[in-house]
C-alpha cells in the first residue's frame, strides 16, 4: 500500500467524527480504533488492497462500525466496559444447544425454560437458527432470508433481544449462529439478484453461463452428494448459474466484493446489538473460493473472519466468534486465536465415538497428545453431539503414525454404528454416501449411538446400565478436559433417535433429522427420578456440572495434559493449577480394567470427586466397564 495506515488514520478520524454527537462516545470509539486500525488495513488490504477505490471501501466499513457502535445499547456498552476478556475460559461457562421451535416451541417456550437451563447449570445458551426462512426447505434454519427477523412463528427480534437480557440476568449467555457463507434464495439480496440487479448479483457468485462452474467444480468437494450433488445451480429468473455448496436454495456470499463484506458486518453487528454473546460462525471454511483449488480454509478465508473479529472489538468486545469448521485437524486449528476465540473440537468428539467403537483409546490419546493445545487466548467447546451428522474427521498422518489403516477404519467405524457390524450397540443411520469416494457419515443421538436404543428395545437391564456408563464416561471427558462443554439439549435426559422425519417431505431425505428430535416432557419430568433412564443420566450430568463450575481447575486457563495410562482401553488426562492436579479416568470397554496411579504419582491419597471415594497412588485401581473417575490429589 502507498498510503501508511497512521496517515489513513487521520484521514478517517476526520470523516467518521461527524458521526458522533457526544464526545464520549467518540472518544471511546477512537481508541478501540486506533489500538485496531494498524491491523485492519492489514488484513483489509490483503483482501481488497488492489482495488483502486480501496480507502472508499475502508471507510465504509469504519462507518458500518462507527454507526453500530452508536447504535448499541447501554447496557450491552456496560457489558464491554465490565467483562473479563477472556470470559469464556472460565470454569463456570458451560453451554447447552437446541432448536427453538423443537426443544420448547417458541421464544416464549425458551423463557419458560430459563428455570430448567439454571437447574441444569447452563451459562451458554446455543439457539439454533431462528431467523426467517424458506418453508418447507431450509437445512433446519441454515438458509436465511432475513438477519433481522425472527421466523414469524417463533416470535419477534425484539422478543429476542428481551431474551438475550433476560438470559443475561440469569447468567446465560446467548449464543446465535451466524451464517456468513451463504444466505437463502429468498433473502432480499437473492430476490434482487434474480430479478437482474447487478448491484446484488455481485453479493453472490453468479456465472453467465457454465464454463466457470464446471471448471471450478473439477476441484470441489459435494457436501451433500446424495439428496444435493454439485455446487452450482442454475437460476432461470436471472439465467445464471449460482454458486451453491450446499442446497440449491443457499447461495454462497461473493466476499470478494467488499460491498458485500460491508453489509455482512452491519448484519453481524446488528446481532451483536442484540445482546447475542457469541456468533457461531457457520461453515467457515467456504467463504473464500479461488479457481484450481478446493475453495476450502483459504488464506483470504482466515483474513476475512480475523478482520471481522477486529471490527467486532472495536463495536461490540463483549462479543466473540466460534467457529464451526468441521475440517481436517491442522485446518481447523488454524482458525483459533487471532480469528476466532473459541471452536469445535470435533476432533475429540469423533474419536469418543471411535473409542467406544474399538473400546481403544491409541487414537484418541495420541491425537489428543499432538493436538489438544490451542493458543492461551482460546478455547476448545468440547462435544460429544451436535445436530449434524457425525464425519470421521481424525487424520490420516495420525492413524499411519500408530499403525491404523485409516480407510479401513472408517469403514469399520461406519459398518459399527449403522448396526452392520455384528454384535454393535450402536443404533446410527447412514449420512450423505458418497459412491465415488466410499465416504459416510453418520447420524444418531448420543444416546441411541450408546447403545440405550438397542438395549431399552430388548428390556436388557444390564445393556441399558452399560449404554449409561458410555453416556457418562464421555460426557465425563468433556466437562472435564479443557474448554467449554456443550450438551446438545436432551441428551441429558437420554433422547433417543426419533424415525418421524421420515413421514414429513421437508425431512425425510435428510437424516439428520433422527437426531433433532422435539423435547419429551414425559422423560423430562423423570429427571429427578434415580431410578428411572432419564434421571440415572441427568443426575451425574448436573452433578458434572456443578463439581466443574466450583472448581476453577477447570477453566480453560489452565492446561490439560493427555497421559499414558499404560492401559490401551483407558483414556487418561491431567488438569493442572499451580500444586493442585486432577487425573480424569475414562475406561471405554465393558471389562473392568486396572488403572495404575504409581506411573504418576507415588505416596499420594486421592478423592475422586464424582463418588467421593478416596485412593492411594500405590495401590491399582479397577474401573469398572466404561467407568469414569476424576481424581483430585
Ligand atoms: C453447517 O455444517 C451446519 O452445521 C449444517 O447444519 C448446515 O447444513 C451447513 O453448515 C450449511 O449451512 O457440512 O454436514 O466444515 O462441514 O459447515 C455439516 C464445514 C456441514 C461443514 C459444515 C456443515
């Protein structure tokens, strides 16, 4: 760049002064600025810095921020003033996620469960999307007509901004998803775009004819090869080809166009003035594209989140990105820290699953060892469920490493948890087969994947005990390892995979849909019931919880270090703060198994804290099948 971003600088103070009507506001407003400026034009610059209307384009997004900034509420401003940067490290943040309209029928349903969620311990609250969009297709929500409206039928935005409040009084944080990759077909700018705007044409990546397609789609993965192959579309209102990497009715955003980054930002910022604390930042990998390539984890796409994330600190700090990248492992950790402050850990989430399949932890302690660490300004949002399907994403140099055939690992994963492999517990559907490259997914609920489906079905008391323990040992690995954990709502309580999409069109050829089931108020009320199903899982998880959030050994501060147990069916890690250390034992077969304390420790009585049960070092410890414990020394 020509200009130097301390003489750009000047020249935007100058035009966004007038912005300004109190001189508080401006001043605050300039310092966040300038602290970030140096950075921006970097990141901006790489992006769009050859355009010669550069600077024009810079300062319309300083104005986008200006004017959010401006907009943003008192109390939201106070929220930026008081809170901990690092809010989300803390041991008492652990984050709960559903649909709206499934989990408690509207917004008002949700208040209603504000009760249920502080029982539970919750302080982060994940509403899947909510805003308008096309009916009856819209990949559960993931196609947005409006960044502004709530799905009618759920209730207002201003209903949600009372809700963000609300939440907030009760120590809930919210959590929104944003969906940057794409919008709907029916979004405003779609709907401009078919009629043949050009202006709106340029928001998204539109082709006269389909050379460019065809040639971009030599090198492009399908993300949804079976029920939406390829990735362009041809829209014959504006006879143009679309971009499209998921369904035919979401269109991929042109971030190439710096007009349309500047409208992302407004729509992005008008959420976060909405009180929404964390933006999952959907499908991130896909937002830049570039020919020849596999428009997957770009560079541009890291500069792109990392210059919103900037924007963000400037207007709203409050407010930070999750991102969902489910991609290979080195990808994804490339989006923590400078881009995003907190992510998926996908990658544990696959390999619990892996474990209880092989009741082998090689992978998992391996992979965790090499990988687990993320820079000290971030956190992991550890899982064992989500509302997608389940992708085999571990590494391939990981398994090679320690001998496993990593394709023929995944056929056997796949066959395990579709019920194809003899003697499985597992009761999983099959997602998105690809013939081409034999690749599966799978989908399920925790708990039918456990094995409680099965076991439940044949009135086997000892499998339905076993399908438990399973459920526990992983969910006892998430709220223990480093991170927030996330429960996908319901999963406490045991839902199992409901088959009723299958009798609904809008659903039935996705089957993801088996694990989006609607709330069962008959199994919620048996939570305090320890003898029931429902109330052997809910009881250890709220007592997970609790231990968790009053001991700050937990926070995501501190290090989790993965060990060698010496014992190839135990997964084993260490907290650590300073002198105080916890052991986390997880035993993934149906055998007991022996953990020996003496390879760390010598002389030493230890507590686990889940049963209060006291140990020495010295003398070996049986885990019963899938048994869980969390030693304090
Ligand atoms: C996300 O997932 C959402 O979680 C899905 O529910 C949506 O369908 C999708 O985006 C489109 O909005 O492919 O199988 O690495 O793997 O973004 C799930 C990114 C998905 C993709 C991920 C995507």
């Amino acid at each position: 760049m020509m200009v130097s971003s301390r003489d750009l600088w000047q020249v935007m103070r100058e035009r966004l002064s007038t912005l300004f009507s109190e001189e508080a506001q401006r001043s605050l407003f300039f310092t966040r600025m300038e602290g970030h400026f140096a950075s921006l034009v970097d990141l901006l610059s790489s992006l769009y810095g050859e355009r010669p209307d550069f600077v024009e384009q810079l300062e319309r997004i300083c104005v986008t921020t200006a004017q959010a900034f401006i907009e943003r509420p008192l109390a939201l401003h106070m929220l930026d003033a008081s809170r901990d940067e690092r809010w989300f490290q803390s041991e008492r943040v652990v984050g709960g996620v559903c649909y709206v309209d499934l989990y408690a029928g509207n917004l008002a349903g949700i208040r209603a469960r504000i009760p249920y969620f502080e029982e539970l311990g919750l302080t982060y609250l994940h509403l899947m999307p909510l805003f308008r969009m096309p009916v009856p297709f819209n990949d559960g929500g993931y196609a947005v007509s409006s960044f502004r409206e709530v799905r009618p039928e759920l209730g207002t935005m201003e209903e949600l901004a009372e809700l963000a409040t609300e939440l907030r009084a009760h120590g809930i944080s919210l959590v929104l998803d944003f969906v940057m990759n794409h919008t709907s077909d029916e979004h405003e700018w779609a709907l401009r775009a078919k009629a043949g705007d050009t202006v709106y044409q340029g928001y998204y990546w539109m082709f006269p004819d389909e050379t460019m397609p065809r040639r971009y789609s030599q090198t492009l993965r399908e993300i949804f090869p079976e029920h939406a192959p390829g990735s362009f579309t041809y829209v014959a209102e504006a006879q143009r080809w679309v971009w499209t990497t998921f369904h035919p009715y979401q269109w991929d955003l042109n971030y190439a166009n710096p007009a349309l980054f500047n409208a992302m930002l407004g729509e992005m910022l008008f959420l976060a003035n909405q009180g929404v604390e964390v933006l999952r930042l959907d499908a991130v990998p896909f937002i830049w594209k570039q020919l020849g390539t596999n428009c997957e984890n770009l560079p541009q796409a890291h500069e792109l989140i990392a210059a919103f994330n900037v924007l963000m600190r400037v207007a709203a700090p409050a407010t930070v990105f999750k991102a969902e990248a489910i991609v290979h492992p080195d990808e994804i950790a490339k989006y923590i820290g400078r881009e995003c402050e907190i992510s998926y850990n996908p990658l544990l989430m696959v390999l619990l699953w892996e474990a209880l399949a092989t009741t082998e932890t090689r992978l998992l302690q391996y992979s965790m060892k090499k990988r687990f660490a993320i820079p000290a300004n971030a956190a992991w949002v550890n899982y064992v469920r989500s509302h997608d399907d389940i992708g085999w994403g571990f590494a391939n140099e990981d398994c090679a490493e320690i001998g496993i055939d990593a394709w023929g690992h995944r056929n056997f994963l796949n066959d395990f948890y579709t019920g194809r492999f003899g003697g499985s517990f597992a009761n999983g559907l099959p997602f998105g087969y690809n013939p081409q490259t034999n690749d599966m997914r799978i989908c399920g609920t925790t708990a039918s994947l456990a094995g409680l489906e099965q076991a439940l079905h044949r009135g086997d008391t000892v499998a339905i005990g076993l399908a438990i323990q399973r459920i526990l040992a992983i969910m006892g690995v998430i709220f223990a390892a480093g991170g927030i954990p996330l429960l996908y709502l319901g999963d406490e309580v045991g839902t199992l995979n409901d088959y009723g999409y299958q009798h609904d069109s809008s659903k039935s050829y996705d089957n993801r849909w088996v694990h989006r089931p609607f709330a069962n108020e008959e199994t919620l009320k048996q939570r305090h019931d320890a003898a029931s199903v429902a109330g052997r899982i809910f009881g250890p998880i709220q007592h997970m919880i609790a231990l968790r959030k009053a001991n700050a050994i937990f926070a995501a501060t501190w290090p989790t270090y993965w060990l060698d147990s010496g014992n190839g069916h135990l997964a084993l890690f260490m907290r650590q703060m300073g002198q105080e250390a916890i052991y986390v034992a997880a035993n993934f077969s149906a055998q007991s198994q022996m953990l020996d304390m003496r390879r760390f420790a010598t002389n030493m009585r230890m507590t686990d804290m889940l049963s209060e049960t006291m140990y020495e070092s010295d003398q070996p410890m049986m885990l019963p099948p899938y048994g869980l414990v969390w030693l304090r020394c």
